[in-house]
DNA sequence: TTGTAAGCGTTATCAG
DNA sequence: CTGATAACGCTTACAA
C-alpha cells in the first residue's frame, strides 16, 4: 500500500503539500497540484483513514441504537438515517440492544473509544442516569424515545396524543370495554405516555379502566397470538383493543380469526406504526412519520458533531395520524 | 482524555508495561498489574481505537451489503449478523446500496481505505469485473447472490432448486399457466436461476413457456399490486403465478381481492422467503434458512479475517423448504 | 506557495 | 519480567 510519504517522493515534493492536494488547501500552484495528482494516480494511492482518525480525531462515523433492526419500525428508521448519513459522508455502525441492558451500555463504550463521532439512541433500556455519563466523550442524541432528565436534542412524537387518538377512536366506534397492549420496558416514556393517553381518553369519555384488559409483554405476532388467547378466555373480555404495534395487532387477529371471531365485530383491533403489513391486512393503525424523525435526527445529530454544539435539551416535535381501516 | 502515557506515569511504570496488561500479555508481574489497573480505574482510562487501528492496522469493523435494510429478507440477515459480529468482538458498518451500481461502487472504497476488515455482499449490482479489483485490498465475500467468476467463499442456496419447487408445486396442484415474476437485476444468479429452475419445472411437465407471463420489475407491495393489474388485463392470464417475494406477492393478492378474485381458486399465488407476513396472510412459500446463511457467513469472514486466509473460492450451500398454506 | 518537524495514542522490537 | 525507542500514516503549526 502506497503512503503519503510514496506520492510526496514520487512528485518529488513533501508530504505537506501532498496532503494539501488531498484536503483541496488554497495555496497550491497547479502545477504542483497535477504533479501530486499523477503520482498518486501512478500508485494507487488512496489515504489510510486510520491515520487520518487519529490525526484529526475524528471518525466521520455515527452509532444508530435500534433494539432489533428486523422490527419494520426501526429499519425504516435506519434506512432513512443510513442513506442521509452517507450523503453527507459519514458511516452508520448499527447497535442491536436486543432490548438488553447490558448490552446498550457494553455499546456504549464505543463513544469511549472513540470510535464513533456520536451517537442517536432510537430506544433506551437503562436509566438515562446510567447513560449520562457516556455524554462526556462525544453527543448523543435521542430519536423516537424521550426522557426528562436527558439534556440533549430529541426528535419525537408526542406519545400521550399517540394513545389519546387511538383510544378515542374506538371510543367513537362505541366501544365501552377497551383493552391495552404494551411491551415491558419501565424506563420508557414512549410506553408510559402512550398509556396516559389511553387513560386520559378513557376518563374524558367517563369510562372504567379495568386492570385485567391491560396486557403486557407485547411486542411480536406471537406476542399477539398469545395475547388473544389470553382475551378469550376472559370472563368479562375488552370489545377492542389498542396495540402498541402492528405486528402485535396482527398476531392478535391472526388468532381472532383462527378462533372463528370476527373483527370488528368480536373484537376491534387498533395497531400502531402503520407499517406496510397494516395496509396489507387491512389494519386500522397511528402512522408515525418515520422518514421525517429519522431525517430530522441525523440532520441534527451531524450538525452537532460539525459545528461542535454543546450539548443541550432540544426539542423537535411531529405528529400522528389516525389510519382508519377495517378492523375497527 | 486520559491516554495511555498518563497511565504509565500515575502507575510509575512505562508505556508499555500499561500497554502489555491491557493486551493481556504474560510476564507482568501480578504486582505491577494491579499498579497499571488501579491507575487506569482512577484515570478512568480507555485505550483510544483509532490509534490502535493504526498501529495494529485492523479495524474490528465489518461491512454488510445489502440493497435495502427495510426488505425483511435482508434485515433479517442484519440482524444475525450483527449480533454475531457483537458477540465476537466486531461492530458492523451498514452499506445500503439502493440497487445503485454507483452506491455500491461508493462504499467499496471503505475497504481500500482500511476503514474495515472486510466485507459481505448479499446483492451484487455491477459486474464481478468491477468489483474483483477491490480484492487486493482485503477480504471480500458472498452470502445469498454469488457468482461465477467470484474466487471469494460463498453462502448460499442453490436457487435453481428454489424455483423448481415452487413451480413443480404449483404443477402439482394441476396448474399449467403459471406466470412468473421477478427484478430486474441482470447480473443476479439469484435470479436466473430461480428462472431457470422455472424453466426446468415446466419443460419436465412438458408445459409451454409464455413470455407473456413473465413479469417484471417486482421488488414491493406496490409492485405486486401492479402486477395484479396487468394479469388481470391479459386476454389468456396464467392461473397460478411464482413470485420472488412475498412482499409481491402479498401484494398481488391484496389487489387479486380487491378486484373480487379469489385465491387460489382464480390465482394461487406462491412467495419467496417465508417473512412473518406469509404466515400472516396464509402464503404458501418457499423458507430460506435465512439465519443460517447469516451465521455461517459472519463466521467465515472473522476467520478469514483472524487467520489471515487467502481469498479462494469456497462454496458453502444450504437447502430450501417449501411451506404449504392457503394460498396455493 | 512550500517544507520542516512535531505530534495524534498505540504496539512491536529489541536490549537489558 | 521491564523499558526505551521506533514505527503506523496523516495533518498542522511554524518557518522560510
């Protein structure tokens, strides 16, 4: 592999001018310029980016949390942070947390090592606590999650208005007996507003929360198919139920189905996310506006590591929409 | 930033007694050992990774190929991947090519300059002849498409056999106008040898190829539902039809019923990879062992990486299973 | 406009 | 078992 030090010898120059070319510097005659060019053409040459992270101390690389990158949800997300981030020129590493705590925080050593330039949390599975100290060796940012205490930018959705339009949805439909389906993660607001929403629809209209409708560890088709069965043989069951996720709500009519109950009519079903599959089965569900959160998230996040921003709590805030399909 | 200078004079010791207990060196006395990791502790020290990659000329790092992260197929090889990377001690650089030769060509300079050790394509969209000379500078390798011409170890399926039982299926079920459909991609095995193995079904059951019946362009949903169109406008459309996806193919049938068709009564419709969605909906299709391919990919790259193999051509092949549903 | 020289933070070599 | 010293390949004051 050909160095620096190669081409600067072969133009017969020094390395510094060498690098000028390199890094287009002003001040440099053209003549020397096309001297350099040819003799890094002549070798192939190609700077080492290694050297030039040490150097420079940076990486030109951005860490995306996801907790698993097969949830539509997520890859959309990552799809669309990918292909921003490439444009602007910069690499995305991707982190599987696999909802784990454990493994968040060993990822996040990353930013310690200095092998990224920062890094946009899509989820957060330990106390912000446990992750405010990695704030200290490089940005951080959140996209989708939120949290109180962070004191960085967050792009998100305002999750309360999340549950709040979907309860009240099937409220409108004349449901009385409304059941709720969420994952297990306590530190999240996502989770936690969505269920205020829920509630809060539900006090306006004057109705009951029952305990026994609130379903948990929701997060797969399987997860959905369990959860039906779990509805069906209630005593008293929900006459609808909101989901926190398509896929959820899908498994869940999947099995309704396959039990021989009709939806809407046994049982209204609401999802969330509106992935491609909602459309397909014919789902009523909240779209989030992925593209743009992921966008306006990288955006922010390479803005902060090239103008060297300080860290600080930003909020960017975007909406939902109500999807109505037939299962409700 | 602590480095590793300031380590070795807090702990009263050189750079390279520090050096030798963070690589886990023997002949350090248990002594000094504890002197440099109390002094790292208090330092709150972590040896910074691009000087590392530079000395050692490795970067932990590998890079993965596919077109789209939100296609299920490849997300799902994502994320095997990933985590088996993880779990070795390697992180992944995400290369989406948007089915772009130029894209591609983009991210293969990450490897001419060191930013990875290697890397993985599942899609290829240039001709071999492009992308062989990328060879010299680290290892390259295959994992679903392949190659001919490719002296690179290859994951893959033998997909000849993938589109002669879904065909043969389809023959079986006493269908002899069976359409076909697929991307656009010239330079994909993948693809034509599923056609050919289409081709191979039909000629035993001695059934007539109509070019009429083979469609294209087909990738997403939106395709699928396009694609219903067009058969629905031949004068002679086939009866059954293969497609490469189930994406396309839950989308043909969501427009089949749209338009009153029934499946599979007026079309049976077979899909390419078993994703969630299949069971879903009630697809027959044809299951990749998606996982599989992923892991015995990843672990062939991290040896070749580790032991420092020469690029040859190693061929590694796995089987598909057809899964019957309603469908068909 | 160009070159010299000093580092970026490690690890490998070699001598002790 | 430990340490001095020389790289790894690049950029950037500073000098000329």
């Amino acid at each position: 592999m050909a160095t620096i030090q190669d081409v600067a010898k072969l133009a017969g120059l020094s390395r510094t001018t060498v690098s000028r070319v390199i890094n287009q510097h002003p001040y440099v005659t053209d003549e020397k310029k096309r001297l350099v060019m040819n003799a890094m053409e002549e070798l192939n040459y190609v700077p080492n980016s290694s050297a030039r992270r040490l150097r420079k101390q940076q990486t030109e690389t951005i860490a995306v949390y996801v907790p698993r990158i097969t949830n539509p949800f997520f890859s959309q997300m990552v799809e669309v942070m990918g292909n921003y981030a490439a444009e602007k020129g910069y690499q995305l590493i991707l982190c599987q947390t696999s909802y784990s705590r454990n493994q968040e925080i060993n990822y996040l050593e990353l930013l310690k090592t200095k092998q990224v330039d920062g890094l946009i949390l899509t989820s957060i599975e330990n106390e912000w606590s446990d992750i405010e100290p990695y704030m200290n060796f490089g940005p951080i940012m959140l996209c989708n999650e939120y949290n109180d205490e962070a004191k960085v930018p967050t792009v998100y959705l305002n999750q309360i208005e999340g549950g709040y339009i979907g309860t009240r949805h099937l409220i409108e439909q004349g449901h009385t007996k409304i059941g709720y389906c969420s994952g297990d993660n306590t530190e999240s607001r996502v989770a936690s507003d969505r269920y205020k929403g829920y509630k809060k629809a539900l006090a306006e209209a004057g109705l009951p929360l029952n305990e026994k409708w609130f379903l948990t560890s929701a997060y797969s088709i399987e997860d959905g198919k369990r959860i039906f069965k779990e509805i069906a043989s209630m005593k008293d069951p929900p006459t609808a139920v909101f989901t926190g996720s398509d896929e959820v709500a899908a498994g869940i009519w999947k099995e309704a189905v396959n039990h021989q109950w009709r939806v809407p009519d046994d049982l209204a079903i609401i999802g969330f996310d509106d992935q491609p599959v909602a459309e397909l089965i014919g789902l009523t569900t909240i779209e989030q506006p992925i593209e743009e959160i992921a966008k306006r998230a990288m955006e922010q996040m390479i803005e902060t590591i090239e103008k060297k921003l300080p860290s600080k709590r930003k909020e960017i805030q975007l909406d939902f929409k109500l999807v109505k399909r037939r299962s409700t």
